[in-house]
C-alpha cells in the first residue's frame, strides 16, 4: 500500500477534517446568501445619481489639492483652515491617490463584484489559515497521542519517512482545498455582482491585484499548516498547538506591545508576527512610530513601512525553523 495514499486516507476519515469542511461550507453559504439578500440590481436614474456624486466627489478632491497649492504659494491669503492642509500638498494629490471615487461607492444596497472582492477574499484567507493549523495539529496531535504513529512505523519502520509523508499530504491536501474552495468562492460572487449588483470595473490590474492577494494567502495557509503540524509534534499533542498560539497572542502580542510602549521602543511593530503577515498578505503595511522623529524635526511624520520580502523572510524562519526541530525532536523521541 502507498504511504501517501494510505495517510491521504486517513486524514480524509478524520471527523474534525470533515467537521471543519462542513463549517466552511457553512461560512460560504452564510456569507453568500447574505450577499445576495442586501443587494439589487441598479437601475438608471441611482446609476446616473450615483455617477453625478462621484464626479462631485472628485472634484472636490482637485479643489481641495489646488487650495493646498495657492496657500502653499501665498496666492491665497491665511484663514483658520491652514491647519487642515498637510506640510506636503502633494499628499492630497489625486492623481496620487489609490483610487479615485467611483459610482459604486454611492450605490448603497449594491454589491460590487470590483469593491468588495478583495475584503472578500481576506476573509476566506482568514478561515482557511485557521483551517489549516487546526488540522495541521489535529492530524498529527492526535496520533501520537493515540499511538496511531507507533503503529504505523511497525507497518513503515522509517520515522522521517513517516513524518514526510504526513507533512506532505496535509499540504497537498490543503492547498488542494484552498485553490478550489477560493475559486468557487470568488466566481460565485462574480455571478452575484454581473445578476443582482455591479460587476464593477474588472480590468487587468484588478485581476493581477486579485491573483497577488489569491497567491500570497495560499502560501500563508500553507505556512499555518506546517506551523499548526510541526508545534503538535513537537508537544505531542494537538492541545500543545493551540496552547502555544494562545500564549504567544496573550504574552507577546499584548503584553510586549504594553512593555515596548512604556520603553518606548523604537519600530515596536517588528517585532509583532502579525504585523509580518499582514504585510505579507497586502504588499506593504505603514506603522507609526513617534520615536523616529527627532524633536525639533520639522517635517518627520513619524511613519515606516514594512515590505512583503522580509515580512515573509521571517515567516520562513520561523515555520521552518520549528518544522526542523519536529523532525529532530522525532526522530529520536520515545513515542512510547
């Protein structure tokens, strides 16, 4: 018998697998049928309203960055409102801007396939990495606790092999699921912007924007399960996984962030594993950090971003690091 075949097996008979399937399911219907029940297809006059308040809005956008410039200038006399306006006129430049106003942001009871896809998608990540840690720890935790490890190396008396093979398979399983739950995840709101809402404006930087977001959150879920599935073997039980989180979010995620505010530690964010995975996740995330001005400065603001690359240099490190010492850890453990 396969190895593989036999574990891809067994991990799909587990009851918390198929328990945890069910609820995301759930989660998709529930979240769909929401969706579908606030939304209505617009008609031409809220199409043409909304089309006259978004033009109103970006106009305002250019009158404003263009008072910023005259002020700036001295072409317009100081009043009270000079404190409103940035150092930088340029920041309120709207051609600089992320996105300019559109319709859709003044159809209110409308779903927008281009608007709402990526909040969407985050939270169907969201769910799936909490799916793959907790299965991650479950399918390993639970065998060694069971003594189902000991009984397979009778059969396949090779511990890394073993331990591979279980890894492997939970991978490729969840990824598996991942790539085909966010595909019919994303198309069925598709269908629900084109019939019952907006589609929105789908050109080629969205889908690209899309697919970069899509990419990112697999390798994530992938990280979340090796990490739910090398902290389970390292304690020898699922328990050990959601302990370890649960210590971790309650010592260093708020308790160090109180001690570094009071030491007034500089770039605190950091240190914070979830600052990385949210850079991860959108490219590049700002945090502020009153430390790094100087206190004469003038014109520091304060800011500092973190990127994508070493956001996820770090979340190697760590995942591999304890993925390493699980197989250590097992290789020369009493599983007795």
């Amino acid at each position: 018998m396969n190895l593989v075949r036999a574990e891809l097996e067994r991990l799909a008979a587990r009851r918390f697998v198929q328990l945890m399937v069910v609820l995301l399911a759930v989660a998709f219907a529930v979240t769909a049928a929401t969706t579908l029940a606030g939304s209505h297809k617009p008609t031409a006059s809220e199409l043409s309203a909304a089309q006259s308040r978004a033009t109103e809005a970006r106009q305002a956008m250019e009158n404003q960055f263009q008072e910023c410039l005259a002020r700036k200038d001295g072409r317009l006399p100081p009043s009270d409102n000079d404190g409103y306006y940035p150092s930088d006129c340029s920041e309120i430049d709207p051609t600089r801007q992320d996105r300019f106003p559109i319709a859709a942001d003044f159809l209110p009871g409308v779903f927008s396939f281009a608007n709402q896809a990526q909040p969407l998608l985050y939270f169907l990540i969201a769910f799936l990495v909490l799916f793959g840690f907790l299965v991650g720890a479950s399918y390993i935790g639970a065998d060694l606790n069971s003594g189902g490890v000991v009984n397979l190396l009778l059969w396949r008396p090779r511990r890394l092999t073993v331990l591979g093979a279980k890894l492997g398979t939970l991978l490729g399983m969840v990824l598996a699921l991942s790539v085909v739950a966010s595909l019919f995840y994303l198309a069925t709101f598709w269908v629900i912007g084109q019939n019952a809402g907006l589609a929105g404006r789908l050109d080629g930087e969205f889908w690209r924007s899309l697919g970069a977001i899509h990419g990112r959150g697999l390798v994530l879920v992938l990280l979340a399960s090796a990490l739910g599935f090398a902290i389970a073997t390292l304690g020898r039980h699922t328990s050990a996984a959601l302990g370890a989180v649960a210590a971790y979010a309650v010592v260093w995620e708020l308790g160090a962030r109180v001690v570094l505010a009071i030491v007034d530690a500089r770039r605190p964010d950091l240190l914070m594993l979830s600052s990385h995975i949210g850079a991860w996740l959108t490219g590049e995330s700002e945090y502020w950090d009153p430390q790094l001005c100087a206190p004469d400065s003038g014109t520091c603001d304060g800011f500092y971003t973190l990127t994508w690359r070493p956001a996820l240099a770090v979340l190697l490190v760590i995942t591999g690091a304890l993925t390493m010492g699980a197989f250590a850890v097992f290789r020369r453990r009493d599983l007795i």
